[in-house]
C-alpha cells in the first residue's frame, strides 16, 4: 500500500493511498472534523467515481468498523488472546458527566476502574499525554482511554456520560 500526506493550508489535511489492488482513494480531513472519502476509477485515478463525507463521530465509528474494533476477523484471534481483554478507546466527556470539573486523582479511575487515561485532547485540539492526577476534565474533553473493557464501560456509563436531572 502507497500512501502519501499532504496538508491542504486553511482546510486541513489530504491523504491518498493506492492499495495492493491499485484502488485509490484520497481521504481529505477538514480542520472542523469533516471528513470527505473519494474512490477513483482504477484505470484513469483523476476520474472520481464515488465520495462521501462524514462528521467527527460517523468518521470514528467507521474508523472502528475497519478497524475490526465491532468485529474480530478469525485471523485476529490470537493477538486478541495475547491481548486478552486490553482495548483502547476515545470517549469525549459529556456536559453534565459526573466528572466534569474534577481531577483525575478525585475520580482515582485507575483504582475504581482498572483504567488507564492515556491522553486528554481538548477542545481547542490542544492534546495533553499522560496527563496527571491533578488535570482537571472539561466537557468536551477527549479522552484516550486504555483498559479492560468491562472497566472502560463502566467509566463511561459512570463519570462520563451526561447526567439527566
């Protein structure tokens, strides 16, 4: 697989990638979390013959769904038993989440969840990597999770996920 990045000045970033089956396609991702996808014609690649465009959230689950994140190909099974129940998730705090406005050492998530935040990237993109106990989490914070599934579930059903009053 070829692939070649490019930086598109006041939009964003351009990826192409031509597969082992010479398919092209080029992935534009716009600043404001747009994402557009285009397939070329094999035989003449300036010829666009399909595209699509995604928001932040669609472009993340489709991200997953290739990623084998909704389902684990056969010939995964082994990494994934090596692995064994270790994932890797992004989850972004939701207004009026439990834990919005407190530090990551009042939620001691890695003592109550067995979770691990390996990164904050917050709204204004800026990223924080392996933030300490004293970060505080905002809403709309992105947080890169690491850990048992079981635990992150129950991280994001507890402390991240909007309360209804």
């Amino acid at each position: 697989m070829n692939v070649r990045e490019s930086e598109l000045p006041g939009i964003g970033q351009k990826v192409e990638i031509i597969t082992k089956n010479h398919d092209k396609i080029s992935i534009i991702l716009h600043d404001d979390g747009r994402r557009e996808l285009y397939y070329f014609d094999e035989k003449d690649y300036d010829e666009c013959l399909a595209s699509v465009e995604f928001n932040d959230e669609e472009a993340r689950q489709i991200s997953a769904i290739l990623g084998g994140m909704t389902y684990k190909p056969k010939a995964l099974e082994s990494v994934e038993v090596a692995l064994d129940d270790l994932v890797i998730e992004w989850f972004k705090a939701e207004s009026r989440a439990p834990a919005v406005s407190r530090t990551i050492g009042d939620l001691d998530i890695k003592k109550h969840y067995n979770v691990q935040i390996i990164a904050i990237v917050k709204k204004n993109r800026q990223k924080q990597l392996s933030p300490g106990i004293d970060t505080v989490i905002e809403e709309g914070d992105t947080l890169v999770l690491s850990g048992e599934r079981s635990g992150l579930k129950r991280l994001v059903r507890e402390q991240l996920t909007a309360r209804i009053s």
